[in-house]
C-alpha cells in the first residue's frame, strides 16, 4: 500500500501544497492505520467527493462513514452450503450381504 497514493485519492489538491501538509496527512493516516489495518480496505477506499483533509476522519460524521465502509469491506456473506462434520458416525449399521467373488471357472461351470 502506498500512502501517499491514497491521501492523494481521498483529499483536494490545494490541501497538500507543501511538505508540511503532507507530514500532518502521513500522520493522520498512521493513526487511522491502527484501527483500521488491512491495506487492501486502503487501496479500494474512496468517496464521493474529496475531502480537505483526514482529520474529518476523527470527527463524528467522519468516523461513521470510515466505520461503516470498513465493515462493508470486511464482512464476508454468508456460505449457501451447509456445514456437514466428519468423523462422527449417524444412523444406524446396515448389514451388508457378502456377494460370492464370480470368476472365470464358475462363469463357464455354471
């Protein structure tokens, strides 16, 4: 994951006009990275419009909208199969007949 390619995704230029700006991004973002770690979540991560800076991200609108794409991104669905265990016997023992082996000799005998 490259951070500078996602604060340039997610904020306006103007707001990252020098080197300072972009230092108080880098930090944002690593404290953002903390709670919400996977890289890939990061990578796919944008809105619909740009914002001025991430620290919109500390407030409570900010964290709504993170906390809600976030576990969008995270939440699997659920599988359409069942879940069988192996291993522990069910029903009860069928008795099997032995079925005479037929060979060559019985076949032509008989």
């Amino acid at each position: 994951m490259k951070k500078k390619e996602v604060i340039e995704n997610l904020l306006i230029k103007q707001s990252l006009s020098c080197k300072q700006d972009y230092i108080k991004q880098y930090s944002i973002l690593n404290n953002l990275l903390k709670k919400y770690s996977n890289p890939l979540f990061w990578e796919n991560f944008s809105l619909k419009e740009k914002i001025k800076s991430l620290f919109f991200f500390k407030t409570d609108s900010g964290r709504k909208i993170i906390q809600k794409k976030y576990k969008e991104f995270c939440q699997s669905p659920e599988s359409k199969y069942q879940k069988y265990r192996i291993g522990r016997k069910s029903g009860g023992n069928v008795p099997h007949k032995k079925m005479n082996k037929l060979t060559i000799r019985r076949f032509l005998n008989g």
